[in-house]
C-alpha cells in the first residue's frame, strides 16, 4: 500500500512539475548519510527513480534499479517521505559558486502538495543557515535554486 502511495505520489509531481519544466530529471527524495548525500531523482517517462551519491564535490551514479521496490528496500526512509508527511524532508543538495545548499521540502498539508514550503540551507564549516523560504513550488521555480530539483 505504501509502495502504491509513494508511487502515485511520485507520477502525480513527476507529471505535473518536469514536463512543465522540460528538464530530463527531478529530485524527489535525498537522504544523508555520513558526509555522503543519496539523491533519488525521478527521469521524465520513468517509474523508478535514478539513484546517486554526492560525495567530496561530486555527483556520481549510485546503482542502477529495475523497480521501486528495490530502491525502498535501500531507502526505507523514503517510504514515510513524501506521502503524509508534514516534517521537513530533504530533497536535493546543490554547490553553486562555492556555495554548498540543502534543499528541503514541508509539506503545511498532507493531502496538498501545493501546500508545500521549500526552504534553501547555506552549509558552511558543518553549519546550516537558511538562505530563503519559498511558499509554494511556484514561488521556488524562478529562484536559481530550481536547478537543485529540476535537473538536465
């Protein structure tokens, strides 16, 4: 059932926010561990997300997935992510002129995405300062953020 939920989930933003935009992938869940952040990014046309590790600057393949089910069981947390959540989850990581930035999302009401705050994180020395707040995925889209969640 949370498989079918997250899946839904998934399609409906995929639909709506990537053929808008035209761009090939979007972030749709990231998850740090250690000092290694686990980007989940779904492709325009696709069903199961492309993983990848950002590790000391880059970004690199992760593994190659043929179902959902396979990407849940190394990613459990993404399972509460997204669907019902009201917590502030990550979303994606960007470096940008020297800048490193945690893009998260939180969602203000489960059953409405268009509820959903993004806020932009500076990371420097092991701190975090926010940068800016965006109330919606409207207001976030013409910020030069957008490249964090909406990926060529």
């Amino acid at each position: 059932m949370k498989t079918k939920l997250l899946l839904a989930f998934v399609g409906s933003l995929f639909s709506i926010f990537s053929f808008a935009q035209g761009k090939k992938e979007m972030a749709v869940y990231a998850e740090k561990r250690g000092e290694d952040y686990y980007l989940l990014r779904l492709p325009k046309g696709k069903d199961v997300p492309n993983v990848y590790v950002y590790s000391k600057g880059t970004t690199k393949p992760y593994k190659n997935y043929t179902s959902i089910l396979e990407v849940a069981r190394d990613f459990p947390k993404m399972m509460e992510a997204n669907t019902t959540s009201t917590k502030e989850e990550l979303v994606s990581v960007l470096k940008k002129d020297d800048h490193f930035y945690e893009i998260t999302q939180q969602r203000k009401d489960p059953k409405n995405f268009e509820k959903t705050t993004f806020t932009v994180y500076e990371v420097f020395n092991g701190q975090k300062r926010i940068v800016e707040e965006y109330g919606s995925i409207m207001e976030f889209l013409p910020t030069p953020y957008k490249e964090a969640i909406f990926i060529n």
